[in-house]
C-alpha cells in the first residue's frame, strides 16, 4: 500500500458560542427569560426597550463618534467594576448583606427577628450559625457540637450558649424552626401553644394539649402508622380523646420553612383560550421586556472603523434579539400542535388526555426531537382547567381492551376522581380500580394501580380507611361537645 493525499468535501454543523447560547435560550421559561433580558439591557449598550427613547436623547453629533465611543466603552468597563464589586466583598457577614441578598422566605424572616432578640454580638453570630445549618425545610442538619467547633475557629463558644440561643430560635415566628428532627419541632409547637393557652380555664383544652405532647414524646411511630388503638392501650386513654390529640397534632407545621416555599406563584409562558367560539393559543409577555437594538448607535457604531468591542456588542445584541424570536416561535408552533392534538382535553380535562409524543410534535412541525425536549422544558400553559407543566401533555401510552390507545396520565385522573368519590366506610382497593377501569375498557393491572397511586401521593386503601375512622372520631367528639 503506498502513502497518498485524498481531498474529501463534507459538511457538518459547527457549535459556536452563539448557537449554543440560542440553543440555552430555548429551555427557559418566562420568568428566566425576563432576568436574562433585564441583565443584557444592562451590560449591552446597543439594546434597549422597546417604548423607551433614553438612548436617542443623549446622541451627540456626528463629529463627537469618537468621543461617545470612548464614552460607552467608559461606561461599560465601570459596569464590569460595579458588578464585580457586588458580586465580591469583604467576606464578613453582616445584617444589612444578608437582608439585600437573600431571596424573601422564612429563612430571611427569621434573620430580621434576630436583632429584636439578640443584643449581644457573640449570640447573634451563633443565632446566624443556626440559621445558615438549617435545611429548606427549616430542620437543623448539624449537631450542637458541629455548631460549636465551627463557631470556636472565631472566638471560642460554649455548648450551653448554643443550646439558650438555638431555644430562642425555635420560638421565633415560624415556631419549630430549626428543630432537630420532627418530634422536637411538634413538641417546640405544642409548648409554645400551651403557654399561649395557660389562661383559658377550658379543662379539656388542656388536656388535649398534654395528651398531644405524650403522643408526640412517646408515639411517633404509631402515630404515623395511625395505630390510634395502640396509643390509646399504652396511654390508657380512651380511642376517641386520642383522636382529638391526634386531630390537634395534624394543625401542626411539620415543616416550618417549606410550607411557605411551596406557595410561589408560576407564570404561564402560554395561554391558551376561547376567543369567539375558537382556541386560540398566544405567548404570555406580560413579564417579558421587549428588546430592541438602538437605531443611532447602530448607525454610529457602524461608520466608526475604530469602535470594536461596540461592534462585538452589537453582534451580541443581534444574536439575542433572533435567539429571543426563535425561542418564541417554535414555543408557539409547538404549543399550537400540541393543543390542536389535545382538543379533547380542553373540553373535558385530564381524563381525556391523548397519548402523545415529542418526536410526534417534532416532526409535525419540523424541528429535531431535541429541540422539543428544549421548549418543553420548564414551560406553564394556562388552560381553562388550570395551569399545567407543558411536559404534562406528553403522557405516556397505555394499549387498553380492543387495540384503543389511552394515556397514563388520563388514568391517573381517573384513579383520582374514584377515590374522591369512594364510600369511606369502604374505600375502593387497587384491585376494585383495576375492576372499575376494566369494564371502561381500560385493563392495566393491579401493579400498575399501585404505581399510579402512590405517583399521587394517594394512600393505600387501609390508611385511608383509618383516616375516614379518625375524622369519624373527631366529628362525634366535636358534636358530643356542642
């Protein structure tokens, strides 16, 4: 075999910068969106907001170019320095950084309470210790010790200090933050209730309260198994006073910083409506700014041979803007073909949801599997039956009785609306749903029920009898005391 040249012609797709950051650009979702625009208004001289004419006003004449270049090019190293100095610091913790740079939540709420409740600097650094070894649920994840050889590399700290101050803290609003595990934040609750309630001569109130922290204390286990018998055999109390105990238990926060976390509002990127007896789907930019390069600096810019990094910035301007338009447009395509698939659902809701596909919608409109899997990603639709994941529209397929198609998510809905409206003195088995589902046509099996059920936090068909019997139980202690 003797050596040789050979010249081959291909082609192939090149990943630059700015394909990659267009290919970013399709997974976020409104809200991200709307930051990374405010953040390229602000580092990009050459865009602006649409609605706004800041930039024409400050213009100067054509004999100025160099000058304002300069200028900009002033203005936007000293946007660098700004950022980078926020972004950096002295590395010492203080009140007024921790109140600008958290995101509001418990975790904050508990930090501005600290100063009311601590005076002294050596328990606040431990209050801030505290605060920063809890969890998003608001649990402590170290020991007291850990606290303590982390706190003693400053200046050295006591056990018993931890221990006042970390009891200080339990008792801040919300009550039975940083507890040490689940007893100790529903017994922070119980006590904290207790005190509040010293005054009212209500007996039974009382009672209650004690009965709840011996539950609480001594019976976790059973409580979580709702072994209401077997609590009240240990106890020896009746079922029915621990019922009320129990029922008291439940009002409990289990998680006193997640509750609040889990309330955050979501914005739609897509709404879909009835306009005039039609659907018609649209982009939801209410939060999202309206970008624009700035037609004078564009023309400055332009004729001045000696302005680069204003040039770069424009050609980064340029990509955004078609980035942004790309991004919206295969999220409308998609989100239209989606809906005019799923017809069914907008008239009837989950239960009549259509199998379906990414590759499916891909190549109905187009475009490669992944970029679907992009635009789907991290996207809300407001429906008229709510505000849904887009991913929840690609449920998977399920073959049922004589070759019919039906999806998972439509059975889940229908496991669901059963046991809403199962009888509580006998509550539908999986395998009474497998029945159920079959003479509908549907026939999956009792496992695959299960599956479902458990995938909606839905409890088996025992503890859900318990449940019934509990609320039974509280219903007639409540009107025995009427």
């Amino acid at each position: 075999m003797k050596p040789g040249l050979s010249l081959n012609i291909s082609q192939k797709v090149a990943m630059t910068p700015q394909l990659a950051e267009s290919i970013r650009f399709l997974q976020l979702s409104a809200a991200e969106l709307a930051d990374e625009l405010k953040s390229a208004l602000d580092s990009n001289v050459m865009l602006e907001e649409v609605g706004t004419d800041d930039g024409a006003e400050d213009i100067r004449p054509d004999n100025h170019q160099a000058d304002w270049a300069d200028s900009a090019s002033e203005r936007a190293e000293s946007w660098g320095q700004a950022a980078r100095q926020t972004r950096g610091g002295s590395g010492e913790f203080s009140f007024e950084d921790r109140l600008v740079n958290d995101e509001p939540g418990v975790h904050l709420r508990i930090v501005e309470q600290i100063p009311m409740h601590f005076p002294d600097e050596q328990e606040q650094r431990i209050a801030l210790a505290i605060v920063e070894s809890t969890d998003d649920s608001g649990y402590l994840t170290g020991t007291v010790a850990d606290l303590v050889a982390s706190l003693s590399q400053v200046k050295m700290v006591r056990p018993t200090e931890v221990e006042e101050v970390l009891h200080v803290i339990q008792r801040l609003d919300p009550i039975g933050f940083a507890a040490r595990n689940l007893a100790e934040c529903l017994r922070v609750q119980l006590e904290e209730l207790s005190e509040s309630r010293a005054h009212v001569s209500d007996p039974q109130e009382r009672e209650e309260i004690d009965l709840a922290l011996k539950v609480v204390d001594f019976h976790l286990n059973d409580l979580g198994r709702m072994d209401l018998p077997a609590i009240a055999a240990a106890l020896g109390r009746r079922e029915d006073e621990v019922a009320a105990a129990v029922r008291l238990i439940r009002s409990l926060s289990p998680k006193p910083a997640a509750d609040e976390k889990t309330a955050v509002a979501i914005v739609p990127d897509v709404t879909v409506e009835q306009v005039q007896g039609e659907w018609t789907v649209r982009l939801n930019n209410s939060t999202v700014p309206s970008l624009r390069i700035n037609a004078e600096y564009e023309r400055i810019v332009t004729n001045d041979a000696s302005a680069k990094a204003l040039r770069d910035q424009l050609q980064d301007a340029r990509w955004l803007i078609r980035s942004v338009e790309m991004r919206n447009d295969t999220l409308l395509r998609a989100t239209r073909f989606i809906f005019e698939h799923q017809q069914t659902f907008l008239a009837r809701g989950e239960t009549a949801l259509k199998p379906l596909t990414l590759k499916f919608v891909a190549d109905a409109i187009g475009v490669h599997e992944s970029t679907i899997s992009r635009i789907t990603t991290s996207k809300f639709v407001q429906t008229p039956h709510g505000v849904f994941p887009l991913k929840a529209f690609f449920p998977s397929q399920l073959v049922v009785a004589d070759g019919v198609a039906a999806s998972g998510s439509a059975v889940k809905a229908t496991i669901q609306k059963l046991i809403a409206h199962e009888t509580p003195e006998q509550p539908l088995r999986d395998v009474d749903l497998a029945a159920i589902l079959a003479r509908r046509g549907v026939r999956i099996a009792r496992r695959t029920i299960a599956k479902y059920r458990e995938a909606l936090n839905i409890p088996s068909s025992k503890d859900r009898l318990e449940r019934y019997r509990l609320d039974a139980l509280i219903q007639r202690r409540v009107a025995k005391a009427r």
